[in-house]
C-alpha cells in the first residue's frame, strides 16, 4: 500500500522537532551535529533568532498580497541585490528550479526579440539545476531523464570544464551557456576560473548570454557573496535559491537589464513567488550574510575545517582521498561508497549529505562555530573508524 507521502526519497529513519544553531534534535532529545544544513539552505544555521523575529514581525502584518499589487518587502530585498551583485532586476520565485525555468526562457526571449530565433543552451556533465522539465533536460543525465521524456529540446551537454569542448560546441546559434561555478549535486566540483573567463569570453564573441547557477554555491556559501566572483567574472543572468531564504522557501532570479529586456509585463508571473514573508526574511539574510566581516569569518571557518578534514583523510587513507571545495562549501572524496559514510555518521549523531563523484559534501550553517566544527571532524574520525576499505 503505497505511502499517504509520494514514497520518491529514501529517507533516513530520524526525525527532528527543534533545532537550535547547528545543532538538530529528536523528540526523545537526541541531539545531532547538521553538516548538512538543509542542502546549504539553513545558512544562519537552525531557528536563527535574526530570521525568527524577521518572520514574526512580518507574520503579524500581511502574509501573502499577490503580485497584483505593490510589494514593499520585495522591492527591499531587490534593492539589497541588486546593491550588492552585478544584476539590475530581479524576478522572485520559490524555489531553485522555478528559477531555472525563468532563466531558460528568459535567454531564449532576449534573442527572440532580436529576430533571432536562438533556442541552443549548452550546459555541462555533472550539473543539476532542478527537476523540472526545463531543469532535467538542462542536466541531460540517465538518472534525471530517463522515463520523463519526451525532453524539452535544445540542450546540448558537454563535458565539466573542458575549454576545448567548449569551443568546438558554441557557435553563432548559441542561445546561453549555463553553468554551476561550483556543481553541489555533481560532487562538489569548482569550474576553474580560466574556464570560467574563457567562457564568458566565447559567450560575448558569438553573441551569446551567460546563466550562472548558484543557487547551491550562492549567498555566501564560499566566502564570497555569489561564487563567480573569485574567478573575476558575471554572468548576464544567474539563479539563486536555498541560503537566500535561511530556510524559507525563496528563490530568485537576477540579470542585467539587457538580459532581462524580453521579459516585459505578461510573459511570466508567479503567485506565491516574492511573498511578503518570504522577502522579509530574505532581506534580513542578506543584510547579514552581505556584510564583508561575515564573509571574512565564512573564508576563515572554511580554512579551519578544511585543514581539519585533511588531517581526516591523511589518518584514514583507506576511507577517503582528497579534500575538494571552497568556503563552507567542502567536499570529501571518498574511497567507500558516500552513503556508508554518511550512515556511520548517523551513528556519531553527526548529519553528512552524500553527492556524486564518490563525494560526501560538508555544508554547514556560515556562522558555525569552531567548537562545532572542530567536534564535527571528531565524529567524522570516529565514522571512519568504522568503515573497511572497499575491495
């Protein structure tokens, strides 16, 4: 008899009632150290009080109005990124795959408007950009499509950072190049910032436009607000989602004016998509996680636990094998199979998310504490105790 829940994951057999910081706790008060941090969405950790009392406030004014009409809290939380990122408009939506829907037919309608019917968007091995139709035929992969077809057309894949591919594949019938500056899903992989500079080099000589997605590797999750910036370039559109809310549903998508020139009243809405709540809480995400001394402490934190994890893999050889990422945004290469690290970290009350690439991601709240982090890697030591090498 099938479950009163779409039985669509595997889920682990715990459950939690409250959470506090990076910590989670079970009705029986099982507390358990979250590395995980919702998938990168809690970024100021469990029951932030900043994000309780943003909600709150707002809660006990106006909930939800529409877009029919003027919303004062959107038009802050906008002002705030455009303020702080390379974008000039701002659409919101719910989620990160609303937000790839956007950005796909945005580019198609700004060269659409040109006379130029451009439908081609390459995008790379590895990526996950969501599970919509749009999203699963972006990622091109076996496990995402199969079953679901037909496909929405117009995707090309190629392979992760491979600049020869790359320029063999873009040509004057390139619509976009959509890309993750860092693939979450994919194993935590960084583009390196070459690729990422001859790309957006090969877009703007073929009239093409660039999609950056950072809804996993956005708002602060590598030391930097958004992750193209260490490579020193920006996209025309790009996606954001999970840390924008802390943990309420909020996504978005930002582009520059030109990118964003097809998209006049009428040709796309949402109706819960910048709702009041959302917004406030949204807004008050980035008035902290923007602030260069919060992002200091994220490159600094990660330094720390990056070290810690590569004394781990120096001391369990058998276990793992490298130490990949940027910021709060790790991952552990792993040399048994991630979810027999991630089950022996159930056991150590310790919460991991496992990923492709033989990776074990590490994503916990930016404001994680030392003492945390340094108890993390103790129970990650003590999992790894007790895994046998694979044969």
């Amino acid at each position: 008899m099938i479950s009163s829940v779409l039985p669509t994951y595997n889920r682990a057999p715990l459950a939690f009632v409250r959470g506090h910081g990076s910590w989670l706790e079970t009705e029986d008060g099982t507390r358990y150290l979250d590395l995980g941090a919702g998938i990168a969405v809690n970024c100021l950790g469990h029951a932030a009080p900043e994000l309780v009392e943003a909600l709150t406030e707002q809660a006990q004014r106006v909930w939800h109005l529409s877009n029919l009409y003027q919303i004062p809290e959107q038009q802050k939380l906008a002002d705030l990124l455009v303020e702080h990122s390379f974008a000039d408009t701002v659409f919101f939506t719910n989620s990160g795959t609303e937000a790839c829907e956007l950005a796909v037919k945005m580019a198609r309608k700004y060269h659409y408007d040109r006379g130029d019917e451009r439908a081609e968007i390459i995008t790379f091995a590895g990526a996950f950009h969501g599970r919509s139709s749009a999203a699963i035929a972006a990622a091109g992969s076996e496990k995402m499509v199969k079953g679901f077809g037909p496909l929405l057309p117009g995707f090309t894949h190629l392979p992760w950072d491979d600049l020869d591919a790359l320029k063999a594949a873009v040509s004057d019938k390139t619509c976009a190049i959509l890309i993750e500056p860092v693939q979450g899903e994919g194993g935590i992989r960084p583009a390196s910032d070459a690729f990422l500079k001859a790309l957006r080099a090969l877009a703007d000589a073929h009239g093409a436009l660039v999609i950056f997605d950072e809804v996993q590797c956005g708002m602060g999750r590598t030391g930097r607000l958004f992750a193209h910036e260490w490579a020193g370039v920006t996209p025309d559109i790009m996606m954001v989602a999970k840390g924008i809310g802390g943990g309420f549903p909020l996504g978005a998508v930002l582009a520059t004016e030109n990118a964003a020139s097809g998209m006049t009243v009428g040709t796309h809405g949402s109706t819960y998509g910048g709702n009041p709540l959302g917004c406030a809480v949204g807004a008050r995400v980035m008035q902290v996680v923007a602030e260069p001394g919060f992002l200091a402490d994220v490159i600094a934190k990660g330094a720390f636990l990056r070290q810690r994890l590569e004394g781990l893999v120096a001391a369990h050889p058998d276990v793992f094998e490298d130490v990949r990422g940027e910021g709060l945004m790790l991952g552990l290469k792993c040399k048994v199979a991630p979810g027999d690290v991630v089950q022996a970290g159930y056991a150590q009350k310790l919460l991991t998310v496992g990923a492709a690439d033989n990776v074990v991601r590490i994503l916990p709240a930016l404001n994680i504490s030392e003492a945390d982090m340094a108890e993390a890697v103790a129970r990650l030591d003590a999992a790894a105790a007790t895994l046998k090498p694979a044969a």
